[in-house]
C-alpha cells in the first residue's frame, strides 16, 4: 500500500511551516534516513529525513509552497510491485493541507502539474475578477481566484494579476497554460500598487516613490508576537541602573592575555577571547540565582520557578531576530559561555539552529552597546518574566567621595513582565547583577 510522507512538526509550536526544497524527484529511491527534504520556519531551515524506504511515485507539494500544515501529505512513497496508479489521493490522512487551493485537481488539468491536496481557501482578493473573454466563467461569489499551486507561483514570479486572467481549467481555475497564454499574448501584467500593504492609505504614496518588500514568515511571527506580548498580555515596566566597568575590563584583559597564541595548545582550539557581553551574560545567571523570584515564567494557573538560569541571547539576522540559548549558563564558566555564543550567533545567521536552541529559555539579555546605543528598553520575550537591555560602555563623569573622576559606565535597562517580576524584584535582581559586573570576582564564590 502506498505510503503518505506527512509534513513535520520540528518544533511543539509548530503549525505550518515552507516546503523549501525536495532533495529527491518522482521515480528516486530512497532509505530510511535519506534526506529527502528542506522545510523552512519563521526561524530556521531544517532537513527532514524519511522514516520508511521506497520509490517516491508522486510529490504533492511543490518546492517552495509557502503555509503547509502540519501532518499534510508531501508526498507518497512505493513498495515494491506498487505504481503511481495505486495512490489514491483522496484517500491519504495525515490532517489539512497547505493553503493553496480549494480542492484537489484532476488529474489532467495540467501536464505534469503536481498540487496540493486537500487545501484551504486562497486568500480574498481586494479586487473583483474581470474576465479577459466574454464567455469567460465567472468568479466564485465570495470573490476568490481559483488557481493551481503552479499557476500562482508562475504569476508571482512574473508579475501577472491572477483576477485579469480567465483560466481553462475545470469550474475556471486557472491553470500552467492559461500562463503561459498569458505571457504570450503579453496580457495581465500586475500594477506596482498591488503589493502595497493594505494597511497603509496609498494616496499617501505615489505608487513610483516606494519598493513594497513582501514579509517573510520570521518578520509576520515577530510582529505577530511582539504586538500580543507589549499590546494584549504583558504589563510592561523598565528598571534601569548604571555600572562601572572599569574592573571587569581589567579582568578581561588578563584573562584574554592567557589565550594560547601559537602552539599546541592553539592548534587544539585552546585560543579564545572573551568579550564584555560574555560576563554579562553569567553576571545575569548568578544574579537570577541569587534572586530566584526573577527567574519566573507566569501562567494562567501557578508562577513557574525556574531551576537554571537559562539564558536567550537576541542575534540580528537579516529579516528579524532570534534568541539562541545558553543553557544552564550558572553551571558555565566565561569561556565555555564564549564558545557558544559564537557558535550558535554564526549558525543563527545561516539559519541553522534547532528549534530546541532557541525555543524556551528563561530570561533575555538584548546588547546594542556595539551600535552606541546609551540605554534602550526592550520588548519582553515571552514566556520570559523580564529582559535586560544593555547600553555602550563609555567614559562618563562620576562622583565618588565629593570628588569627580572617570570612569567607564554601562547602563543596563530591565524590562519586566509585572504579572511575575514585581519592581521590588526587579531592583533586588538589578542589585545583584551590578555586583557581579562590578566585581567580576564576586562571580567565583
């Protein structure tokens, strides 16, 4: 019996994600373990490997079909003795498919088209269809555009306006061919404005004055949840204090200095060198544990204390932001803390992280001192209690004794989550972390 391969759920959240691209065509053999697929979320691209052995006779989904559900059917896999006559497409489970198109296509309706199944309504269109015929089909009343998966992705790529096209294909969807006409006849061609967010009142804009750059599933997820935790579900407030860094960058100067340079110890990976953001990050671990109430996640039912001080550290990758893990960050001395950053901050940037390293955590540490920024206050990441937002360290004026001297000073700014991290708290936490980072020593005991 032919066997479905079902879109996966790389991550607990996870409800749909882009089929990005197959590794394998119709007719391939393949084992368990082969990597057949690349699947993209809001976050990363992962390789997905069949479980079951078999002849691939017939991909559903087309590379780069965007929003396909979780256990959709991908494709289907054939013992030996079977044939793509066997595969029975409406009978194959495995939940919703992407959403693409309103039912499955017959089997001629396009030579060669591959389509999705099972699929969900095209999104309405803000346009009525005109028919480029007059005996052309009129449009569904809910004003949808029928189209193959194929179709849409040939429009897209050459700017054709789905709703001045009449398509041929059974009930007038729009098929490969009705493109292809199209492209021909030179018909059809989308207006600039088309793709203007629907948001914003375009006479404000001339259509030449702006490039309208579509949003990817990273940016919709970040400002999906950005939007839900500042405007819907968190109370926000900032504490801020300032530190004296001057020790610590001794500290770290000395310690820099012991890095193997050249030899065998270098050529093992021994050389390290650790940065400012470094301490930061275990100053904030040993302060969480030394102020357990800040190391909180709420819920609807009970506040969850945490065991580890499980540190997100926020990366910039081109199209958003992703917080990678330093897991159990107290347990960690610097260099260890160093070497993981690093690792996960380059792989973050190819996108490469798993899901189980940057899913999770319990509190946030955003560093834009690199950019000059003073002092900022950041969106708390939920289901984190509290984020800490780190400023430059610069050379500023202090008073110690009556007197005025130099000193270079970092401003931190907490924002906290008042469901969980009350300001009392929040000080008591901001108190211990500008111990640790002011006497780095302090971190040792």
């Amino acid at each position: 019996m032919p066997t479905p391969i079902l879109m996966p759920a790389l991550s607990p959240t996870m409800e749909e994600g882009t089929l990005a691209k197959w590794n394998v065509k119709e007719g391939d053999t393949v084992s368990s373990g082969d990597v057949i697929a690349e699947i993209e979320t809001d976050k990363a691209t992962m390789e997905v490997e069949s479980i079951d052995e078999g002849v691939v006779g017939k991909i559903l989904i087309d590379a780069g079909t965007e929003n396909v559900k979780v256990n959709a059917p991908i494709a289907v896999l054939l013992e030996d003795g079977e044939s793509a006559d066997d595969i029975d497409v409406g009978a194959l489970g495995g939940g919703a498919a992407p959403a693409s198109s309103k039912t499955p296509a017959p089997k001629d309706e396009d030579q060669g088209e591959k389509t999705n199944i099972a699929a969900e309504a095209q999104p309405q269109s803000t346009q009525q269809p005109k028919a480029a015929a007059k005996d052309a089909p009129q449009a569904p009343p809910n004003g949808r555009i029928l189209a193959s998966p194929l179709a849409k992705r040939l429009a897209e790529q050459n700017e054709l306006n789905l709703s001045a096209l009449s398509g041929s294909g059974p009930k007038g969807r729009i098929v490969k061919r009705d493109i292809e006409s199209a492209l021909k006849a030179g018909a059809g061609k989308a207006a600039p404005a088309a793709i203007a967010p629907a948001s914003v009142d375009a006479r404000l804009y001339p259509p030449e004055s702006y490039e309208a750059v579509k949003l990817d599933g990273m940016r919709k997820v970040i400002a999906k949840r950005l939007t839900q935790s500042f405007n819907q579900e968190v109370p926000h407030f900032p504490l801020n204090v300032d530190c004296e860094l001057d020790t610590l960058l001794a500290a770290r100067a000395r310690i820099n200095a012991t890095s193997p340079k050249e030899g065998p110890d270098s050529e093992k990976g021994g050389a390290f060198k650790l940065s400012v953001n470094d301490f930061i990050i275990k100053a904030s671990a040993m302060a969480l544990k030394a102020v357990p109430a800040a190391n909180a996640t709420y819920t609807d039912e009970a506040i969850l204390l945490h065991k580890h001080a499980d540190i997100g550290i926020a990366v910039a990758i081109d199209g958003g932001l992703i917080t990678p893990i330093v897991w159990k960050a107290e347990e960690k001395g610097l260099k260890q803390i160093s070497a993981e950053i690093k690792d996960m901050a380059g792989r973050a940037k190819s996108r490469k992280l798993k899901p189980e390293e940057y899913q999770g955590g319990t509190f946030s540490v955003s560093n834009l001192g690199m950019f000059g920024i003073k002092s900022f206050a950041s969106i708390v990441n939920q289901p984190h209690g509290a984020i800490m937002s780190v400023g430059v360290g610069e050379e500023r004026v202090v008073v110690k004794n009556g007197k005025m001297e130099i000193a270079t000073v970092m401003t931190v700014t907490l924002t906290c989550d008042h469901r969980v991290v009350d300001g009392a708290v929040g000080a008591q936490f901001l108190a211990a972390f500008k111990l640790f980072i002011e006497e780095p020593a302090a971190m040792l005991l």
